[in-house]
C-alpha cells in the first residue's frame, strides 16, 4: 500500500512538472530522453512566428550591417547630426523619408531618413548617424550598398561643413549629458550605469550581422 502511494505521488509530480514545462515552452511537450528533438521543436515552433516572406527561399544566409559614424564641425568639437539628416533628405529629392522622433512627446526632432533599402537614423550621442542595411546575399552587396550609402553622408556633410569619422575616432568633445540625445530609455539606462553609458554619447560600434531569417529593413533591424 505504501509502494503504491509513493508510486501514485511520484507520477503526479511528473505530471505536474511536465505540464509547467510544456506551459513554458508554449506547449511544446518535452522529452528528457531526448533534447535534440526538443530543441527542434523549439525551433519549429520559434520560426513559425516570422512571416513566410522573410525566409529564405534558396537556403542561403544573408548579411546586414549597422555602421555608426560620429560627425564633427571642421574644428573637430561634435557636428549636429540634426542638420545632416535633414540636408541629406533635401538633397536625395523623395529618395528618402523622413522620420520625426515622438519620443519626448513633440515630434520636433527628426528620428531618421530612409527607404526600404537603407536607413540614416540617429543614435545616442547627438554627434552619432548611424547608417542601417537591408539584409543582403553576399558581402560583395554589402560593400557596395554601404560605399553607397557613405557618399550620401559625405554630400551632406559637405554641405553643412562637417566631417565623417571612421569607426573608433572620436569629437574632442567629451561624453556628457549635452551631448546625449533626450530619451527616456537613454536617461534610464544612465541611471543604471552613469559615466559607463555618457560614453556612448561619443563613441561608435560597428556591427555586421549574418542571419538566416532576417526581417526587411521596415521592420527596424
């Protein structure tokens, strides 16, 4: 009789623990015997949430990339990326959109220029464009549309008087608040880190991503 209890109690902690499992899984049943199927499933599941537009069709994989610049004036203290954005939109005549920054409740501020193949945007120092790619087949495109895409940012910054620094040079002027674009996430994320994340407002990164399914551009890679 006291085999059979434990036995009956036994099984309903299994049952129990499979349930919460599968619940955290989003239904997926787990199998302790076997985790590649699991994670197969997993992954099933997880790729079934993406549109079938943004799968790849031949198998291969795609690469996309997002280049921050930091601008300066001619004597080297950090440019207004505002004043680029929109002289970049009025030289590229309906080529790109521009797009107001809501964010700090007046829609004053201009958040990027773009179209569906690249995107101008700003970032966290008002001294940073960030240039954003679609994903594309090969590095050979990437390359291409990214020369592409820097003789737009040299036009207008021409034009505005204005430098584009390569990656890993900075404006002699120093992170700080000032130089920080007014967001919420960014102010909060200084509370947390302090002078760690002002440096952000002077620096750059430059990221190339390889992926499988990626999402077109409108969706804000």
């Amino acid at each position: 009789m006291h085999v059979a209890r434990s036995r009956t109690a036994a099984l309903r902690v299994v049952s129990s623990r499979t349930m919460s499992t599968a619940a955290k899984t989003g239904g997926v049943q787990m199998d302790p015997a076997n985790p590649s199927q699991n994670l197969d499933e997993l992954a099933a599941r997880f790729s079934k949430c993406f549109p079938s537009a943004i799968r790849t069709t031949s198998g291969r994989r795609t690469i996309g990339r997002e280049a921050e610049y930091p601008v300066v004036a001619a004597d080297g203290t950090a440019g207004d990326v505002q004043r680029l954005l929109k002289r970049m939109h009025a030289q590229q005549k309906g080529k790109l959109e521009m797009v107001m920054d809501s964010s700090n409740g007046d829609d004053k501020r201009v958040s990027s220029v773009k179209n569906e193949h690249i995107d101008f945007t700003i970032e966290v120092g008002t001294g940073t464009v960030e240039m954003i790619h679609e994903p594309l087949d090969d590095l050979h495109a990437l390359d291409a549309a990214h020369l592409g895409g820097l003789e737009m940012l040299y036009a207008a910054a021409d034009a505005e008087d204005m430098r584009i620094l390569g990656c890993g040079i900075q404006p002699i002027t120093p992170p700080s608040m000032e130089l920080m674009t007014a967001r919420q996430r960014y102010y909060f994320l200084h509370e947390l880190m302090s002078y760690g994340w002002r440096l952000f407002s002077a620096t750059s990164s430059d990221q190339v991503k390889g992926c499988g399914l990626c999402p077109p551009l409108s969706w804000g890679i």
